[in-house]
C-alpha cells in the first residue's frame, strides 16, 4: 500500500490518515518520492488497462529540448526522445562525425541517487559488451558532473514495436512479417543470455523498429549478469520491472532467483499481445489483483480470440507462458527457431514429442514437392519420347498431384487430433473410420483419395505397429 500511496495512486482513507500521523510510514513516503524510479515502475502498475491504441499515442516526435544544445561536450543536443522516472533521453549531432546520436541523460539534484547513477553505469558497461544487430549500440559513457551521468547510444529512427505497422497485401503476410522481426528480438535477447546478461524488463516500448523492419532492443537499465555478485539495484520493496510483462517468479520469489527463462515469459507476452491486441488475463484493478493474475490465471487461449490464429503458432505463445518455467522454452534461442520453424512449415518444438503430429507435418509440406518434382522429371524425359508418350506422362503427372492434393486432404483432416490426449487411439479411430468407408464405397468414386488414405495410414501403422495390430 506504501508505494501506490507514494504514487498517488487511490487507497483507503484509514491508510491515508495513518501515513499522515506515523513517523515511520512518512520516513518511507519520503525516500520512494525521492527516488523517481520507484514512482513511475508503480504509476505504470496501476494502470495496467490502457489500451493498445493508448500506448501508441503516447509515442510522438523528438520535441524541442529543455537543455543547452551543448550540455554534453562533443554533441549538439538537437531534440527530445523520451522522459521517464530515471531521466532523459534525447537526440543530438556528435560534432565531429556528424552522426545522430541518443544520449540518455540522469536525472540531476535529488532526483539522482547513488543507486540510480550505479544502474546507469552497469547499463552501459553492461551493453557495451553486447555486439548485435539487434541489440542498441553504445558509443560512450561519462560523467558530465558529480550527479548527472550521461550514456551515447546509437540513434534508431524507428517505433516501438506494438506500434509498428508490418506491410502486406493480407492479414497473413502481415502477421509473418512481424513474426520474422519476433524472432529477430529473440535472436537479440538470446545474444545477451550467450553473454550472461538478463534483461528483465522485456516490453514492446523496449524494442524500436526502424525503417527498415530491423528491431533493436534497449534500456539494459535494470538488466542483471548472471552469475556475478554485485550490490543491489533496486532497494527492497521496489519493482523496477513493468508489471504488464512481468513473469511469475518476478512477482513472487527473490530477485536472486531470477534466470534467463523470466525473459522467455516476457516474449511470450510481447507475442501474445502482438497477436491477440490484448493482455493474456485480465490485470484491471489493484496492483495485487494484477499480481494474482499473473502469478495464478492461465492465459486466455489466443484462438479464443483470433480463430485466424493457427494450433502451432498458438502452442509457441501458451509454451512460452508457462507459469512453471521449467515447463517454458529454456531459452530465447529456442523460442525464436520455433518461430522460425513454424514460418517454414515445419514440425514445432512445442509439439516434436508427438510422433504422429511430426508425421503429418513431413507429409503435408513433403508430399506436394516431391510428386511434384518427380512429375518434372517425367515431363523432361518425354521430349525425347513421341507425342503419345508425353501425354501419357502428363496424365501421369496429372494423377500424381490429384494423388498429392487427396494426401493432403487426408492429413488436414487428422491434424485436429494431434497433441491432444490419447492422440494415438483417436488417430487411429478416424483411419480405420477412412479405410473402412473406402472399403464400403461410402467415399466418392475417387482413386487417389482412396489411394491417398492407404498412404497416409501405411506410414502410421509403420510407425505404430503395435497399437495398429
């Protein structure tokens, strides 16, 4: 209750009168209004409804700058990017190159506390070691005077990613264009993890993307290497991290316990609300309400919001939000080849444990091409063949991808049962159903759709010879 009184957020009048008259309560009051970080991270927390169109607003063009142009020597300050709790962040010319530039700049006076300038610092010794196309470049650090510390970032001209707008003819190619720059992000994010770094506040406002399509990540300010000793960052009590993304364990269990699986849970959000323009549950209300949300409900299904949202990309989103996170993906590198796999047509991570959807997946991105490519080759033997010949092996051909068409007609009708419990029985119920209509003539006088289903189920009895007996 502390903090959100500290905030200025809504609480009961008995707590508001006991602050006032307790001596301890106002000593606490004192220091978190001290210490701006504290007030924006819960300012944030307690308004975890804004909608997506909101935050997008909040997004504007660099404004005129409140400081001298050269408050930092060597650069020209041209424009303000952003404010928040910790400080600044504007754009400026390096004098000497000509080239634009973001300098994040501390807060000065009482605003500026040792912890806040030790944060800083780690932050660009911390991203200074980071080398990534998708990772924001650090130029230099340095103090300007005994408070006020400023960092010279690379400049991306670009949008936060949930505002970002992909570019497509259809709803199809715009989603896989931004599930391309998704794994792009996890790429950056597991450049960090191969280098022991965490970055914990994982947020679509952390990840700009710039005129090309290419997302760079930043703000590594509350970012913690594994495996090292340091003092703490953030004083006891104090979230630095934004609620909407945060992980289970974030909200519940000590910071030392913190592992690079807390990042996973954040991308899975980040995907989610991509895909889904909303949160995965609900986080209205109090901050402990929210907290209760994301520590206990289970997320909405992304298909109960979008049906356009296939099973595959939906088992990648709910993998990735696990509460338990040793039931997550271990890693953001895992995470983004799924992506990649699914974008591929090929069988997911997420769901490689099932024999029977892995078979499916190689017949229905297999079979096509390689009758296909087998009617190619009969098509360049019969020009040395006569004219009969050649249609014969045109018709050939023809049966073959009628034979394809009908395979793959087979497989999308099993699909809905793979991964689901007792996968293997129902697989097999609906074949037996298939070979015995076929076998009844109940099936349309087709072929290759009875040749496609003798096909299909020769390669799972194959594979299931003592379940198919």
């Amino acid at each position: 209750m502390i903090e959100i009184l500290a905030a200025g957020g809504e609480v009961e009048a008995s707590v508001r009168e006991h602050a006032a008259g307790c001596a301890a309560c106002k000593a606490v009051l004192d220091q978190i209004r001290a210490d701006s970080d504290a007030v924006d991270v819960y300012i944030e927390a307690l308004t975890p409804s804004k909608t997506m169109a909101t935050r997008e607003s909040r997004y504007k063009a660099p404004e005129a700058a409140d400081v001298s142009p050269d408050l930092v020597p060597g650069y020209k300050v041209t424009g303000l990017l952003g404010q928040g709790g910790q400080g600044s962040v504007y754009k400026a010319v390096q004098l000497g190159t000509k080239r634009d530039v973001a300098i994040k700049l501390l807060r000065a006076g009482r605003f500026s506390t040792s912890r806040q300038r030790l944060r800083m610092e780690r932050e660009a010794e911390i991203v200074a070691g980071l080398k990534h196309p998708n990772i924001v470049t650090i130029h230099e650090s340095r103090y300007l005077d005994a408070t006020r510390y400023a960092m010279v970032m690379e400049y991306i001209d670009g949008v936060p990613l949930d505002a970002w707008r992909p570019s497509g003819k259809t709803a199809k190619e715009k989603r896989e264009k931004m599930l391309r720059v998704f794994a792009q992000v996890c790429a950056g994010v597991n450049h960090a993890h191969r280098n022991g770094v965490a970055h914990r506040d994982m947020k679509p406002s952390n990840v700009l993307v710039d005129k090309e399509g290419v997302p760079h990540i930043l703000d590594f300010g509350i970012a913690k290497a594994l495996g090292t000793d340091g003092p703490a960052l953030t004083a006891t009590g104090e979230s630095a991290f934004t609620l909407h993304y945060a992980s289970p364990e974030q909200v519940s269990i000590g910071d030392e316990q913190i592992d690079f699986r807390t990042d996973v849970y954040s991308l899975g959000v980040i995907l989610y609300v991509l895909l889904c323009g909303k949160y995965p549950y609900p986080l209205e209300g109090s901050i402990f309400e929210a907290i209760k949300s994301i520590r206990d409900v289970e997320p909405t299904r992304p298909r109960e919001v979008d049906r356009t949202i296939d099973v595959d990309l939906e088992t990648i989103v709910l993998k990735a939000l696990q509460k338990d996170r040793n039931r997550r993906y271990d890693s953001a590198l895992e995470l983004g080849r799924d992506i990649e796999r699914y974008l591929r047509h090929e069988a997911i991570d997420a769901r490689r444990d099932s024999v029977l959807y892995v078979l499916a997946m190689r017949l229905r991105k297999n079979w096509v091409p390689i009758s296909v490519a087998a009617g190619v080759v009969v098509a360049g033997v019969t020009v040395w063949q006569t004219r009969a010949d050649r249609r014969q092996a045109l018709e050939q051909r023809a049966k073959e991808e009628r034979t394809a068409q009908a395979t793959g007609s087979v497989v999308r009708e099993l699909l809905p049962s793979l991964g689901a419990a007792g996968e293997r029985g129902e697989v097999i119920g609906r074949l037996r159903g298939m070979q015995m209509a076929a076998d009844l003539g109940v099936l349309p006088d087709d072929a290759e759709l009875q040749s496609a289903i003798m096909n299909v189920a020769g390669v799972f009895a194959q594979e299931m010879k003592s379940e198919w007996a």
